[in-house]
C-alpha cells in the first residue's frame, strides 16, 4: 500500500517540461503531510470542541484531544512511517492541552495555536517583502535545490516571494477572523469556525504556491552537482595516480 507521507516524488530538475506541473504538484503534497497529515493535523482539535459542545467540561477535553494526538504517533512509530508532521502536531496539541489545564478555559486550548498561526503569517509576508521569501526556505530542500534560488535561478525566486506573499496574507486574513471571536465570543463558536477555517485557506495557499511554482523555471539540483563535483575529484585524483610511475 502507498504511503501519502513517504516521498514518491520524481526528481523536479530531471523532469521534462510537460511533467514540471504534475511532479511540483507531488512535491507540495507530500512537503505539507499528504492526505493522512491533514486528518491527523484536525482530528485533535475536532474531537476537543466536539466533547466541549457536548458537556462543557475543559478537563476532559483537553484529555481527550492530547490522547488522541498521542495515539497518533504511536501508531506511526509502530508502522515505521514518517512521523514529522506527527510530532509537530502532538507538540501543538500538547502545548494546547497545557494552556486549557493552566487556565482551565477552553479558549486556552486554542489561543497557542492561533499566536503561533498568526505570527507565521507576519513571517511569511515579511520574508517575501525583504526578498528572502520563507517558503523558498521550506522547499528548497524539498526540490533539493535549497537555496540556490536565491543567486542562480531568479525565475523561481520570483515564484517563492509571490507565494510567501500569498501564504502570509492568508493567514493574516484567517487569524484577522479568529482573534475577534477569542476576545467577544464563546469558547465553543470559537472552536466551531477555528475548525471549520483549518483546511480552506491551507488548500488555497497551497494552491496559489503550485499555481506559482508550476509555471518557474525547473529546480537546479544543487545535490547532483555536489555528487558530479565529487565523482570528478575522485576521478581526476584516480588519474593522477595512475601516471605516477611505481615506486615514486
């Protein structure tokens, strides 16, 4: 069975032309977590303001929600998949938890979650205004260009800065939504729209980040250089051995 969060991803640079749309496409998917990374990414949260909306109790709620994140991993661990986007989410989840225990208001359960969200937003337009776009930093490594982009491929830098950009007003738009409800409104339409915001503007970022790196200039892989430049050392120092006569 495929696994949504093992790379399956062709390699970017070596791809023809016709296929850049289709593997920048593969590359998003499994960078953000895949299908599986979503649900998981929800389901915490989901199951928090559901048992909160039922019975009110902050308590167990947040018990339930860091158990279910915690499950989450262990199931990962055992089936040897990968577990960053696990952990992150855990981490989340956990500092969550402890905010809504400490507090012992619901709302604590979220507000960690929406500070870290919107300061990533200030990141991400900041980034690209400064010309050293954040999400370029992200999937360099993805498309294994790192930061190549930055000096030698202007065309994608150009794609990362206007996907930053669009990433970072997003979340500024979300969170712009989100904090108004935190400070007037109750914990439970809190967690109702905070859930129902969760996916929307994640898709469409990742959208506008494909619709923008689709149409760049191919990655430069800075990993098959290094490897060329290597195997030409190893072979030129091959070479000069060779002529050294015997015994010299």
């Amino acid at each position: 069975m495929t696994s949504f969060d093992k790379p399956t991803t062709p390699d970017p640079a070596a791809a023809p032309a016709e296929d850049q749309n289709a593997v920048t496409q593969a590359a998003l998917f499994d960078a953000f977590g895949g299908i599986r990374g979503t649900v998981e990414t929800m389901l915490p949260g989901l199951l928090f303001v559901m048992i909160y909306t039922i019975n009110k109790d902050v308590k167990l709620s947040a018990i339930a929600a860091g158990a279910v994140a915690v499950l989450l991993v262990v199931v990962r661990l055992a089936r040897k998949d990968t577990v960053k986007h696990a952990f992150s989410g855990v981490f989340g989840v956990g500092v969550g938890v402890a905010f809504a225990l400490f507090t012992g208001s619901a709302k604590g359960f979220y507000l960690p979650g929406m500070i870290y969200g919107a300061g990533l937003g200030v990141a991400f337009t900041l980034s690209a205004l400064v010309g050293f776009p954040l999400l370029g930093v992200i999937l360099g490594p993805v498309f294994k260009e790192n930061l190549s982009w930055r000096t030698r491929n202007p065309g994608r830098k150009k794609a990362y800065v206007k996907a930053s950009l669009a990433w970072g007003l997003i979340f500024l738009a979300k969170y712009a939504i989100l904090f108004p409800l935190y400070w007037w409104g109750d914990a439970t339409q809190l967690g109702w729209v905070l859930i129902a915001l969760k996916l929307p503007p994640m898709v469409l970022a990742v959208y506008f980040t494909w619709l923008f790196l689709a149409k760049a200039p191919p990655p430069i892989d800075v990993m098959a250089e290094y490897e060329a430049q290597e195997q030409a050392e190893k072979a030129a120092k091959a070479a000069k051995a060779a002529t050294k006569e015997p015994g010299l």
